[in-house]
C-alpha cells in the first residue's frame, strides 16, 4: 500500500511531542476546546495553539471555530494511515526474524 512519506514524516513529527501526545490522547475521547486541552498543560494558550497548528497540519487533528470557541476533533483516518503504516513494518520485521529463526535452528553450531 502506498503511503505519502512526506505525510507519514509530519505526523510523526507532530506525535514526537508530549504536549502533543497528551492532546491526541485527550481528543481520542473525543472533541474538546483548546482551553480543555490547555488545562493538563503548563503553558501559555497561545503555545498551545501553536502545537494545535502543527497537529492540524500533519492531518492529525481537525478544529473549526464557532463564535468564540474552537473546537478539535481528532482526524481517525490519519491515525489509521500511521497504524497501517507500523503494522506493515511489524510484518516485514517479524517475516524476517522467522527467516532468522529457521536459519538458526537449521545451523545450530558456532560460526567459525
């Protein structure tokens, strides 16, 4: 399956944060304003502002203001593509370990 790299690259840029992985966590129960994802966190409104803009645009995280508040809802898809994206490079790596196993169990001796 293709996966944009330069997509893949962003979000997890934007999850390498923990202010950030704390946002998405809190969005994972569902929408929030930014001063109820502000609240965990020690800073200012206007920092956390500025993760929200790195998490919406790496696709991660969607926001729309109505009247005074906005309002974040997490973006599934984009959490799904970085899933896929892990558990395909789980799979290549545990296909290559069993290759590795078998070799090992075939050619049980030292190398010389």
């Amino acid at each position: 399956m293709y996966h944009d790299p330069a997509q893949i690259d962003r979000m997890f840029q934007a999850l390498a944060d923990p202010a950030r992985r704390i946002m998405v966590e809190r969005l994972s129960l569902g929408p929030a304003s930014v001063s109820q994802l502000a609240e965990p966190l020690d800073m200012s409104l206007s920092a956390v502002m500025q993760h929200l803009q790195i998490l919406e645009t790496s696709g991660l995280v969607h926001s729309e203001k109505v009247g005074r508040v906005r309002t974040c809802r997490i973006e599934p898809q984009a959490l799904g593509t970085v899933e896929r994206w892990v558990s395909e490079r789980r799979a290549t790596w545990e296909r290559r370990f069993d290759r590795l196993g078998r070799f090992l169990a075939e050619n049980p001796g030292e190398p010389e």
